[in-house]
C-alpha cells in the first residue's frame, strides 16, 4: 500500500471529522435509540437510507486523493458518515474505522462463475448445474477461503489511529442457501429438481446445510467470530445494536446475529417451502442467537406455516411486494421488527421527487405497522440522479409522516 506524502494530511482530517461525528451529541443518541428498537423497546420508527447502491454519484466526486490506495481509504472513511452528514437519518457513525477478515465457504466447491453488462448492474451467472440428476456427481466438498483483511491494520493505525482507533470487526453471520444454488444452477434448474427428483434435492439441502454448519464450528474452533452487538453492520441496511448476545470472550454462533433469506423461492407454495426448503432453514436458524430474515420476497405467505416457529427471529423483512397489512396483524405486540422496505422507484425513478406519493405510501405503512416496533430502510436505489438535496428531502418527508402518524 502505497501513499502519496501529501494523501496522510486529507485521510487525518476525514478521521477527524469521523471522530467527531461518533462523538456528537445527535449520533449517541442515535445508538441509543438503536439499542432501545432492536430490543422492541423503541420510542419511534427507525429510518436508514442504503447508500452503497448509488454511491457512485456521491463519493467519487469528493475524492482528494490520488494514489488508488489513498482513494480506497478516502473512500472507506466517508462510508463511515456521510449518511449521518448528507441524508440525515440514523445512520450510526462508529468511533472507529472499521477492518473485516473475509472468510467464505465456498459451497460444495463450485466457484461462483458471472458476466457482467458492459456499464450496468446487469450479470448473468454460468451454471455448473443443469440438470441435477445427471449434474449431482459436481456436487463435491465445500470449500472455505481466507480473503485476508479489508484493510492493513497496522499501515491505517499508523497514518491516523491516534485520532480515529482502528478496530477489527465482524458483521453478521449470512446464511442464503437458495442464493448460492441459484449461483451454480438456474432458478428453473432449482424448482424442476423439486418436482423430477426430490430426493435429490433434499440430499443436497442436507449436504448445503451440514457444510455450513462445519464452516460456522470452525469459525468457532479458531477464534474467528468477533462480537455482533454494537456497529456492526446486520444486512439489510440495519445495525445489531443488542444488549442480549454476548460482547467478550470465546464466541458460538449462538452468540451471534444472522441472517438468512430465500429470494429465489418466492414463486413456489407455501407448501413446497416448507417441505423443501424450511427444515433445513430452521436448522441453520437454530444456529444464531438473534435471527434478522428476508429481503425482497414477500414473506406474508410463508409467515403462519413456517417462520413464525422461528424462535429467535427478532426482525423480517416487508418488502414492497409483500402484504404490509397482514404482516402488521401479525407482528403487532410482538418481540419482532417489521423491518419495512418501501419500494425504490419513489427516490430513483425521475428527476422530481413525487412527494404525495411517498407521503401516501409512507402513511399506509404507519397504519400498517401501528402496535409493531418499526424499521424504514430505503434499499435497492440505483441512482438518486446526481441529487443530494432530493435523497436528503426523501428523508425528511419520512420523519414528517412519522412525526404526524406514529
């Protein structure tokens, strides 16, 4: 890694700022309020803003430095705030900088093959499965892969740790089953494999399942899990501020948060999930202290005969395809998150925020959700077309509707 001499006096002053930031009065309040909603204890709706999607419209354009190392380290740094400075919604700015090991399991050792469009989002992935059946004999041993660090620790605690501490951290435990078939073989591979060779299939959850099962004991085995009770990044665009799950010593995976989802199966019954895919998901699910589930699928279907028996599932995902109303029954007085995504297209469709939509969408959620402890995460935005001032605005309509509704 190298700096240009000049890059060490912008990097000191974004940790500066960073510091500050985690220190204001407004930002622990902030983790406060998180640590009070995770526990269902909230005094008010939590409100994030996903910037990750479009960031390319917001960081690049306030890069000082030059060296491609200065740049991905200007860059990390203003991850860190630029919510809380920009959008202003409750975004947790940590006092530290943030280093992550990545250690993957590779299941059942097929590396996951794609093509991306050119100058898109756009991929397709290259399948080593085509037909179970005649393809299970692929299905070998899984594999697990040490990354190494997101960062050199000792190269950033040299260039500002005595303003900004550098800290090693942990995010949550993931667990997408369905995600990672459908990495290897097609959505259309993956539900006719249900129906031409179920015994099959099931054998190849079970095997998905007892691999990652392994991967998590030797996480556990070599010390590798760090705690996931403060600033940690929980999926979904939330955080796992708890006072539950434990903060020292030698760490389970029951100690933990997870999280799971299963995108891919959103357009089979209610019946199939639970014979296909649900056992092997609770299994899994059993494995994690705190369990936060779901993404895009709409989970109303799969609610009464499968994830409610989920016994330390804290927060679900309703997302915009999903039966807000329903889910609200569901969850009212209970210990579980409605963790609402409203749908992307108010915020990155059109130059001109259509306020009265948002403002109608947002009030059909609060009714929804009255009696539940309730998360807004704006997920999936692509662009926000090159306005700050309009995501900002996208915000402060929500916080008003929450101010006059909740």
């Amino acid at each position: 890694m190298t700096l240009i001499a000049s890059e060490k006096k912008i990097l000191r002053e974004l940790a500066k700022k960073q510091m500050e930031y985690a220190q204001s009065e407004s930002n622990e309040k902030i983790i406060g309020l998180w640590y009070k909603h995770n526990a269902c204890e909230g005094e008010r709706p939590m409100i994030a803003l996903e910037m990750w999607t479009f960031e390319q419209e917001i960081i690049p354009k306030r890069l000082r430095c030059e060296s491609e190392s200065g740049r991905e380290i200007e860059a990390a740094l203003y991850r860190n705030f630029l919510n809380h400075e920009l959008f202003r919604d409750d975004f947790p700015v940590p006092y530290y900088f943030p280093v992550h090991r990545n250690i993957n399991m590779i299941p059942f050792g097929l590396a996951v093959e794609k093509q991306h469009a050119r100058d898109s989002v756009g991929h397709k992935f290259e399948h080593h499965i085509e037909d179970l059946e005649d393809d299970f004999y692929k299905l070998g041993e899984s594999q697990i892969v040490d990354n190494g660090y997101s960062f050199e620790m000792e190269i950033i605690n040299d260039i500002f740790g005595d303003i900004l501490p550098v800290k090693q951290v942990m995010n949550c435990l993931y667990s997408v089953p369905t995600q990672d078939l459908v990495h290897i073989m097609s959505m259309e591979t993956l539900y006719i494999a249900m129906l031409d060779c179920p015994d099959l299939f099931h054998e190849m959850m079970m095997r998905y399942t007892q691999d990652t099962l392994k991967h998590f004991r030797y996480l556990e085995s070599e010390n590798l899990l760090l705690p996931t009770n403060g600033n940690e990044q929980l999926g979904q665009g939330s955080w796992c501020f708890n006072r539950e799950l434990r903060s020292e010593g030698a760490f389970k995976s029951t100690d933990l948060w997870g999280y799971m989802d299963s995108q891919e199966t959103a357009a089979i019954s209610p019946a199939m999930f639970e014979e296909f895919i649900f056992p092997y998901y609770k299994e899994l699910a059993e494995n994690f202290g705190l369990l936060s589930y779901g993404c895009c699928e709409p989970v109303h279907g799969i609610w009464d005969n499968c994830l409610s028996k989920l016994e330390n599932i804290r927060k679900v995902s309703v997302s915009p395809w999903c039966d807000e109303v329903l889910m609200g029954e569901r969850l009212r007085g209970k210990s579980i998150v409605y963790h609402r995504k409203p749908s992307p297209n108010f915020i990155g469709v059109g130059r001109i925020l259509d306020e009265d939509a948002l403002r109608n969408n947002i009030k059909n959620t609060l009714r929804a959700a009255q009696g539940c402890s309730l998360e807004i995460t704006q997920r999936d935005v692509y662009t926000i077309n090159q306005d700050e001032d309009k995501a900002r605005r996208y915000i402060e309509i929500i916080r008003e509707e929450v101010e006059n509704n909740w």
